[in-house]
C-alpha cells in the first residue's frame, strides 16, 4: 500500500472513531437527561416547572395556513 492509501485508512478509521465516540456522548447526555427527568419530574421544581414551559412554548401554534393558503397568526 502506499502512503496516500495508508492516510487514507487511516483518516476513515478515525473519523469512524469520531462518529462513535460522539455516538456515545449522545447517549450518556440522552441517559442523564432522562435519569434527572425521573429523579424531579414529580417534585414541585424548578427543572419540571422550566420542562413544562418548554414544553409549551414547543406545542404552540403561532400561524397556520387556511384552505385559501393565507397564513392566520391571531387566535
């Protein structure tokens, strides 16, 4: 092999790597919101308070188009 398929490899095994770690640091951030999820969700908190906010603020509707294709922002 010579030297530019040998960088080459290289450089996939690492980005292959790369991808896996960030794979993992995903999930360890996936498990930890969720572990403080279930440790406060059904306590009077801050962070359930902050969480239904969110949430809120996620669900609203702030325009929807109607059957003639104009855009409603008004309740």
């Amino acid at each position: 092999m010579n030297q530019t398929a040998t960088l080459i490899k290289k450089t996939q095994s690492l980005n292959h790597r790369i991808e896996e770690i960030e794979q993992m640091e995903e999930t360890m951030w996936f498990q930890r919101s969720r572990q403080n999820w279930l440790t406060d969700e059904d306590r009077n908190s801050v962070f359930f308070h902050e969480k239904a906010s969110q949430r809120s603020r996620a669900n609203r509707l702030q325009q929807i188009q109607n059957s003639l294709g104009q855009w409603i922002e008004d309740d």
